[in-house]
C-alpha cells in the first residue's frame, strides 16, 4: 500500500497551518530575526555582523546560530535557483517586505520536521517487517499501526501548528527524530545524533539520551553501557566543537550557548522568574493537552504489550518447525533481534526524562515537545496491535471504532485551536496595516515608525519590515529612552491606548496630537453559547436538522456549500472571542515634552529587561491552553445549567401557584 497521499497531506497540514499564521511570537524571534540578518547582510567580514539584530538585543543568554545558518543556507540555495529561472532574487529584492521570505524559511523547517516525522514512521515499518516478505514489507494488518500514527500526528494541535516555527525546541526536533529512528531499528548512532543535538541546540535533548542509554543497558541489557557512553561523548565533542566554532564567531566573544543557558537557568536558578509549577504539572496538564482526548495515551497502553521487533526462531535443519517427530533434533532457539524492545525502552525513557525534567520549577510544553511523536508512534503501534485482533474479540472492533472516532474528534479540536491561535499575532498584523499606509512615501521623505515591546512579541520581525533607507522601525523598549525621539516618531503601533493617559507616564503626550487609524484585535477567550444554541436547534427542530444535512451533503458531492455553511463560519466566528490588543496612531502634531533626565546605561537596560520580562509573562500567560479553555468552557456550562434549572424551578413554583390558585377558586 502506498503511503505518499497520507505524506502530502502531512505536508498540506503543516503548511497550511503556516499560512493561517504566518507571523512568529517572541518565542521564535532569535532564530527568525537571525536568519533574515544572514540572509540580508551576509556572514562575511564580521563586520557586516554590527547590522545583525542581536548585536543591539541579545537577550537575557545568547542562542546558538547553528540552526538559523542551515535554514538561510537552503532559502540561499532556493534563491539561486530561483533566480537562475526567473531573473530575479526573492531574497535581494528590499523594495518590499520580505514577509514571503519568512514564509519559504518556515516552509523549510516544516519539511524538515515532516521529514523527521516520517523517519520514525520508516523505522516502524523497518522494525515490524516479515523477514519472508522482505525489508520494510508490511502485511496489510501491521501496515495500519505506521498510517494510523500519521493520521494521529495530522490531529494534534502542537505538533502540526509549530512544526514550521522557528523555536530551538522544534529547529532540533528533525534530528531529535532522526536518532530516535535510528535507535528504533537497533543502530546506536541515534545516540551520536541525540548528543550531538543537545550540545547545541537543547540541553534537555542531550539528558533525553543519557536516560535512553542507561535504560537500554541497564534495564534492558540490550546495549553495553560503556558503548552507549561512547556514542553520546562522539556526539558530545562534535556538536561542542561545532557551537563553539560558530558561535564565538557571531557573537564575537567565546561561547557555548547551552552552557550558558545551563548554568543561568538551572544553577543560578534564573528561570523561576518566568513563573514555576508543580512536579506534576508535565503529568497532568501539559502531556493532557498534546494529546485531547487522550487515544494516543490509551493506545500507548497496548503498544508496550507486543515488541513490533521480530525475534525469529532457528529450526531444527532437518525438518519444518513444526514437524513432528521423535527423532533427535536440533533444540529451536530464539533469535535475537537487534532491535529487541527499542521501542519500549523509548516509551519508558521518554517518561523518565518527563520526570527528571519535572524537578525544574520553570516548566513550558516545548520542553517535553520530543516525546509527542514518539508516543504517538508508540500509540500506532498499539493500534496496529488490535487491527490484528479485530476478527476475533468484538472488543478490539468496538476500540477501534471509539479511538478512529476519538481521532477525527481531535482533528477538530486541533483545526479550532488552530484558528483561534491565529489571532495572537496582532503585531504582524499591525504593521502589515502600517506598511500598507506608508509604502508609497517618497524616497525624500524620511518617516519613523515606533513598535512598542507588545507589538514586536506578537508578530513583528524585520522580514515585516519594509527594507528602505527612508524608513526607520524603531523598537526602543525602555520609556526613558523612547521619551527622547518621541517627536520623531510619525507612526505608533502600541498596546497603550492614547486616550487614557495616566498619571505615571514618563512619555508625555497630547492625545489630540495623534490619529487612531486602526484597532487590532487578539484572542481572548471562547464562548460556548452559539454552540450550545446550534446543537440545540439541530436536536428540537427537525426543519432545521433536515435542511443543514441536506445542505452538508450537497457540499460534499458537489465541493461547494450554501449559505448556510456560511452561518456556520460566523457562528466558529462568534464562539473566538477577541478584543482589541493593539492600537495604530498617526502623528498630526509634535508633543510639548519635558526636560528628560539622564540615566546610566546600566539603568536604561534593566528598564528594559523589566518591560522585556513583564511582557514575556503576559505573553506567556496569553497563550492558548485547552485547559483553561475547557476549564472556562466547564464554568460557562455550568452557568448556563444553573440559570436553566432556575428557570425550570421558577416555572414549577409558578405552575404550583397557578394550580393552588385555580383549587382556591
């Protein structure tokens, strides 16, 4: 059976993910913000490195650059045959905005980590093959386990909507996948690649596989645990050489970024600033959430009960193996297989390292990101498991049923979160606005547009920004420093509404001096109320039921829908609430400022931290998290269940009354 329609359509779902949101969050901004200066300034002399965007915001440690140098080398080499064909680069051109360039960038790391995705699933298949049909051949009955974990990867939110962003967590996933695949099929090099990636792109990688080679030597007795020290060390030294080479280079001083990041997170204990959970929080809220409903957890259950690598048996040499027969043969013995257990010992790893990674009180899902496809894979094969028994127990039917079925349920539950989560990017929406307004300024005249810290965490990168020398993007953060140029600033975008000064505002300004231009909305929360009245009215009117199923399925047999489908979008529209996060102002006249007081530059710069660090927290906070949506969802039914048990208890006191009345009469 051929697999390559299920590929595109892995393919299909992360880009368009990509393309409903094609803006990037603070998150992602080193690594975007690096690949635009490599691509747009070049890497050589060092001197063009005082135009790269960390030169003037490093942040609180430095990041390697590894990953951004791979991802702007291939846009590089697109762009060469791009314009060998055309004529023309879509890179060099800086008329325009380079917010396609972004867009190929991303579509870049989301093949990579499509890639990465369908390496595990090879390596399934590899594992679970008959030797009599050949490597990599599968029966039609174990060749479900390997489609059924693409059509899970296909229905989670996390894994599809971030596979083409460019956080460290999934810039590393392709290889983190890659060596998982390789030790899936027995071959200890994936230790190499694990190592390797931990040592310069995330460190909790590199503890992912020390746990992986003590569980499969220990445990399990399948490797030699010196070998295993062996291959992380090479994978240890390689990937220490090549971050220390690179990135003393870019940042201009020695450094190994993760080591960095190790001792200011974990030794000096810095991380807790950005907010801390409990030990069980990985347990009981973030792994919940990359699997809702919870069938890849189920399955995973029945995937730990059958080793999918076969084992064989030596026969005896003078007859059938199950010949019968009283002469003296060769006792059978079991064969062992390379791979024998890989995939449990992945499965028991990866909560191991779940747990040691709980002892950190910082906790964020991205950090515990690599265990997703793997469990998912785990849960493929556990399907696979009761595909085979389907005929025979009518239970495994009945499963089979419930977790297909549990499965589209998460697919739109993940379409949902994914249309929600498209309006946390206001800032990109915003200055796509503003750009629009001040493309066709004149070359002559010179216009500075300030972007205040909300504004470049929600979207704004320099691809967003239009390249042209009469066109300033200003970011300055702290108010003191921003209080200096601010009769220069020609447009604001900002979370500030202009009409309510406060008395606290080191800025003063004349709110008359500024035009409101737009209003940019960002996700605030769900309402459940047009739900409940749309499954209401297709329970009690039957018209209205009749006519909706007549309307879906002439949709379906001819690929196009009538209008009520388009009551059905705004009704999705309805249930997102949104409110307004950004504003966009134009000047009209200079403000009348006081006299501005000097301050250290040490001073300037823990101003900007604070607002860097407050910021972070409310950006954190703003995210989208299914618990606190369903948790929200929970208090508004419950709402709704009160006041109509209220109303139903108020109409059978009315309907008492009424009859002690008419008995009185």
């Amino acid at each position: 059976m051929k697999t390559w329609p299920l590929d595109l359509l892995l393919v299909a779902v992360v880009v368009a993910h990509l393309l409903l949101a094609p803006y990037t969050k603070v998150e992602e901004s080193f690594n975007v913000q690096a690949i635009h200066d490599i691509l747009n300034h070049g890497v050589y002399p060092a001197s063009v490195l005082d135009n790269y965007d960390h030169k003037s915001f490093p942040g609180v440690v430095p990041r390697t650059f590894v990953g951004s140098v791979v991802i702007a080398g291939i846009v590089k080499a697109i762009d060469f045959v791009y314009a060998q064909i055309t004529g023309s680069s879509f890179v060099v051109d800086k008329s325009s905005g380079q917010l396609h360039v972004q867009i190929v960038a991303r579509v870049v790391l989301g093949l990579a980590n499509v890639w990465g995705f369908l390496a595990l699933r090879k390596s399934l298949i590899i594992l679970s093959a008959s030797p009599k049909k050949g490597k990599g051949v599968l029966s039609k009955e174990k060749l479900a386990g390997p489609l059924f974990y693409t059509l899970m990867l296909l229905s989670q939110f996390h894994v599809m909507f971030y596979a083409s962003r460019t956080l460290p967590n999934f810039v590393v996933l392709p290889l983190v996948n890659f060596g998982l695949s390789k030790l899936l099929v027995g071959d200890l090099s994936g230790l190499t690649w694990l190592a390797f990636s931990g040592a310069v792109f995330r460190l909790e990688v590199g503890v992912f596989a020390t746990i992986i080679a003590l569980v499969s030597s220990l445990v399990f007795g399948q490797s030699n645990v010196f070998q295993g020290l062996f291959m992380l060390a090479v994978g240890s030294i390689v990937g220490l050489a090549l971050t220390y080479s690179v990135d003393t280079y870019f940042w201009g001083a020695a450094t190994v970024p993760e080591a960095q990041a190790f001792f200011f997170n974990v030794i000096q204990g810095k991380s807790v600033e950005w907010g801390v959970e409990p030990y069980s929080a990985y347990f009981s809220k973030y792994i919940v959430n990359f699997f809702r409903p919870p069938h890849v957890l189920f399955l995973g259950v029945f995937g730990l009960l059958r080793d999918p690598a076969a084992t064989g048996i030596a026969g005896p040499s003078n007859g059938p193996l199950n010949a019968k027969s009283n002469a003296d043969v060769t006792p059978r013995v079991a064969v062992t297989h390379p791979a024998r257990n890989s995939l449990r010992i992945l499965a028991i790893s990866a909560v191991l390292f779940v747990s040691v990674m709980s002892f950190q009180p910082h906790k964020e899902w991205r950090f515990i990101i690599y265990i997703a496809p793997l469990m998912t894979l785990l849960a493929g094969h556990g399907f696979s498991h009761c595909w085979r028994r389907k005929s025979a127990v009518f239970a495994y039917k009945l499963l089979i049923l419930l977790v297909t079925g549990s499965t589209f349920v998460s697919f739109g539950i993940s379409t949902f979160m994914a249309y929600a989560s498209s309006y946390n990017y206001p800032g990109g929406t915003a200055i796509e606005f503003v750009n629009d307004i001040v493309s066709d300024t004149p070359a002559g005249t010179n216009i500075t547009i300030h972007m205040d810290v909300p504004a470049c965490m929600t979207g704004i990168t320099h691809f967003t920004e239009l390249h042209r020398p009469n066109i300033i993007f200003d970011k300055t953060e702290s108010d003191h420093a921003l209080a200096k140029i601010w009769n220069s600033v020609d447009y604001l975008i900002t979370h500030k509404d202009l009409s309510k000064p406060l008395a606290s505002d080191l800025v003063i300004y004349d709110s008359n001096h500024w035009d409101h231009l737009a209003s940019v909305p960002a996700f605030a929360g769900i309402n459940i109320r047009p739900i409940m009245q749309f499954f209401e009215f297709l329970i009690k009117k039957p018209v209205f039921r009749k006519n909706f199923s007549n309307a879906l399925w002439a949709g379906i047999k001819t690929g196009k829908f009538s209008d009520d489908f388009t009551t059905l979008y705004e009704m999705v529209q309805e249930i997102v609430v949104l409110k307004n996060y950004l504003h966009v102002y134009k000047r009209t006249a200079p403000d009348v400022m006081p006299t501005i007081l000097d301050i250290s530059s040490e001073e300037e710069e823990l101003q900007s931290e604070e607002a860097l660090k407050k910021e972070y927290e409310k950006q954190l906070m703003g995210q989208i998290d299914p618990q606190e949506i369903q948790e929200s969802v929970n208090e508004q039914i419950d709402f709704i269940e009160d006041n109509a048990e209220a109303r139903s208890s108020a109409k059978r006191a009315a309907r008492r009354t009424a009859r002690r009345v008419a008995d009185e009469l």
